[in-house]
C-alpha cells in the first residue's frame, strides 16, 4: 500500500474568519473526496475556534502552535491556498523551508508570490 501524504492546509484567516474557516474545511473536503493518498492537516483548526484572531497575543499563540507542528516533521508538504501569502502562511514557509519540507502553492496567487524572491 502506497504511503499517504500528509499536507499541512495554509490559508489566510485573518479578517473574515469564519468565512476562512469555511474555506479551509471546503478544502479539506475537496482532499479527502478527490485525493485518496492525501491527509490534509489543519493544526491550526482548533485554536481558531479556541483564541480569538483579533487578539495580537492569541493570534501569536495559534501560529506558534502551527510552527511547532512544522517543527516536528510530521507533514510531507506544506499547501498554500487563497488569494496572498498572509503573514501566518509567510512564517509557515519559513518554517518550512527550514526544515525542507515542500511547499507547493496552489493558486495562482499564491505561486505569484512563493516564487518572487523578495517575498520570503
């Protein structure tokens, strides 16, 4: 049986937040009904129903905790959804890249700014 991959899900959040919780449960439902071989991995999903986003100390607390995830190397891929790389998802590649995991955007807008060089 072939391994799963397990794709940690990033995507904006700040602003519309329940809006964007939407949005990455979508996304996580998209995966798991069209991609059999792939985990999609919201770390983050709880603390945004724990924390409160509009809280500069909480918001903190939430990426940290998604670092940490990132940290372990416990995820094969890091996605990026949305339309920009928000702060969050910038510290999230950042991360990534440090620990080589791959990061594979996965809009246009996103691969707009994943691969300009002043970006990250």
């Amino acid at each position: 049986m072939k391994k799963m991959t397990i794709a940690y899900i990033a995507h904006p959040i700040g602003g519309d937040v329940k809006n964007n919780i939407d949005k990455v449960i979508a996304i996580c439902r998209e995966i798991n009904l069209n991609e059999p071989n792939v985990v999609p991995f919201v770390p983050y999903l709880s603390d945004l129903y724990a924390l409160d986003d509009t809280i500069p100390e909480e918001r903190e607390r939430g990426i940290k905790n998604g670092l940490e995830v990132l940290d372990r190397n416990i995820v094969d891929e890091v996605r990026l959804y949305g339309d920009r790389i928000s702060f969050g998802m910038r510290q999230e590649c950042i991360r990534a890249f440090k620990n080589q995991i791959f990061v594979r955007p996965m809009t246009p807008e996103t691969t707009k700014q994943l691969h300009n060089p002043e970006y990250l």
